[in-house]
C-alpha cells in the first residue's frame, strides 16, 4: 500500500464507485521506543539465552504482540512466584515496584529490566519527592501496571487521583509540601484540568522537572485530533488494555468525528461503520504494530478507501538502547571473545596458522 495512492479506476473490489473516499493516516502512530526496546529485549534474551523466557505481566499492552513471543517460547507470568528459580524474567515496559525486583533476587531470578526509560524517570521523580519529604500526587488509572509501580516507589507519600474530580476531597499533611506526577499515557488536555484544579487547591503545587506523559503519546494525541476535524470515521487500532490506545479513542471522539472505533485488527471492524462515510482516519496505540495498521489499510482499499493521504503533524527519532543487564553481556560477550583470540593468538600461534584458510 503507497500513501498519497489513488484506486485507478474508481472502484473497490464490491463494485462501490470509490470517488471522494480516502483515508487520512496519521503519523506519528504506532510503536514508540520503549515499546520497540521491550520487544526486542524479549526476542533479544530469546535468541542468546533460549526458551524459555519468563516474562512479568503483559511486555507491552498488545495481544498480537504478546500470542508472537509466546509462539517465540515467552511465558507470561503475573507473580515472581511462578518464576523458576535461576530462571530469567523480564520485567515489562510498564515498570514496577522496588519489592518486584527484590522478591526476585530472593528467589535467584535474574531479571532483565524493560521498563521504559521515560517510566522510569517517573520512578526518580518520586524517589526525589519522597526524600524531600514532599507529598506526591499521582495522577493515573488506578490499577494500571504503571500506576501500581509508581505507587511503589513512595508508597508513603503517594497518592492516587483519577481525574479533576478526586481535587476536592484530597487530604493532604502540609499543603505547601505537594507535588504532582503523572502516569505517561494520559490524556493531556484531561491531565491539564487535573493539574489546573490541584493548583487551584494547593498554590504552592511543585510541578514535576519535566512532562510525565510523554513524547509518544502526546504526538499520537497531536496526530489523531488533527485527522479526527477532517474525518467521518475513526479507526484506532490498538488492544482494550492499552490506556494510550483508549485515550486516542476518546481524544478523536472530543475533537468531534462522528464515530471513533478500537479495533484490535480487521477481523473488529464492523461494515456498518462504513455507511455513508467519505473519509476515514486511521491510527494506531503506541503497542500496535505497523503490520497491522498495513492489514487495516488493505481491507479499506477493497472496499474502496484505496486513497491514503498521511497526515504528518511530528517525526519522531527518540530511540533507546537495550536495558543495561543485556547490553553489560553484550560486553561481556566481546570481552570473552576478544580474550579468546588473545590467548589463542599468544599462546598457540601455529594453531592459529593452520585455521587460517
Ligand atoms: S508510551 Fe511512552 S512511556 Fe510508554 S513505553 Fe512508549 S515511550 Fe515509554
């Protein structure tokens, strides 16, 4: 499928004249960095250390991604007390407490730690706040993995509200001793109202260094609502637990399109969607692979939606490294190999000449 494409002759393969349908793609859409970083280190720690691999709790909030590594040989595991001991365990993107890395070492698991960099800052923030003595209020879905280990690294000093209307009945020790975090999936306008009414009530409120929610998920926002104000139907392809999949729903249904739509993938989309609808935007969570995305395009252009105009409101280029435990074995890999070929080359020099073709 080419953007920017044109049904030659006007007809989709039901025979529907296709004249004025098109399709607005928003980008950026789709997997950010931690989520492409997760990934790969599930598939990384496969490939050297062999199944099976254990892995805490959901990688990233996407069922197609998650039925793939476990084909690959991931078991997904939601206590460390599943987990064999000596095996290795990955800890998902969504991050967790500090008691989950030490229930593993208790029982000799070796943990790989995919928590996204940009959840981990988070993490730091809180530690910071906490070791101020500052209390922290945490703006988040309660229950949501990343809620549930940004609660864990202040548990004393933190507490949960969901929205603007959990303001009113905080309680809080020393009202000029308050700071806010966020969880990085947010809706942006929505967390504004938030922080708007905690500032409301507390004018000293210590804002966090920098935005908690982050970079790909106020872009996918960005994307969404512009392609929303030109677009009959929204499809957002992405799983029901992804809390950023669920917010482009609703951001694209309060930037006015008739209707917006989650859809796992094709087999989801219901045709009576398409009635009387000219243009439909299509984006995806930022754990929903492109090749999805690429399927929902295809079964569009069938139907006549062969016209694919991307709509561009950010590029993104925020890569991150493997975590470190894999990338310090990575060194130590080199390390071993470079002292083979020392010690080969120092100690038995014909050998070496005779492997030599
Ligand atoms: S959505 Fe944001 S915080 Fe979550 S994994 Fe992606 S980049 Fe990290």
């Amino acid at each position: 499928m080419n953007d920017n494409s044109t049904c030659p002759d006007g007809m989709a393969a039901d025979g529907a004249v296709s004249v004025g349908r098109r399709v607005l793609l928003a980008a950026p859409r789709g997997w950010c960095a931690g989520v492409d970083r997760a990934v790969v280190a599930v598939e990384e720690s496969l490939r050297r250390f062999g199944a099976p691999i254990f892995v805490r709790h959901e990688i990233v909030h996407n069922a197609f991604v998650v039925e793939s590594l476990k084909r690959q040989g991931a078991v997904f595991v939601e206590d460390t007390a599943d987990v064999p001991e000596g095996s290795i365990l990955i800890l998902s993107a969504h991050g967790v407490a500090p008691q989950i890395h030490q229930e593993a070492a208790d029982r000799n698991v070796i943990t790989v730690d995919a928590t996204c960099p940009l959840v981990t800052k988070v993490h730091r923030e809180a530690g910071r706040f906490a070791d101020e003595d500052i209390e922290i209020v945490l703006i988040g879905h309660e229950g949501h993995e990343e809620v549930v280990g940004t609660l864990g690294q202040a548990p004393g000093h933190t507490t949960l509200v969901e929205g603007p209307d959990d303001v009113a009945a905080l309680e809080v020790r020393d009202p000029g001793k308050v700071a806010w975090l966020s969880q990085t999936t947010l809706s942006v306008d929505e967390t504004t109202r938030t922080v708007a009414a905690l500032r409301a009530r507390f004018p000293a409120l210590i804002s966090p260094p920098s935005d908690d929610i982050c970079y790909a998920t106020q872009n996918r926002q960005n994307a969404v609502k512009q392609i929303a104000s030109m677009s009959d139907l929204v499809l957002v392809v992405g799983s029901s637990n992804s809390s950023n999949t669920v917010r482009l729903v609703e951001v694209a249904e309060t930037a006015g399109v008739g209707l917006a739509q989650r859809i796992d993938g094709v087999a989801d989309i219901d045709e009576s969607w398409l009635a009387d609808v000219s243009v439909i935007g299509v984006t995806a969570g930022a754990s929903a692979p492109e090749s999805i995305v690429v399927e929902v395009l295809a079964w569009l252009a069938a139907r006549g939606y062969a016209d694919v105009q991307t709509v561009e409101t950010a590029q993104e280029t925020t890569v991150f490294s493997l975590p470190h435990e894999l990338r310090r074995d990575l060194r130590g890999e080199a390390a071993a190999g470079a002292s083979r070929r020392a010690e080969t080359e120092g100690t038995r020099p014909e050998a070496v000449e005779r492997d030599v073709p």
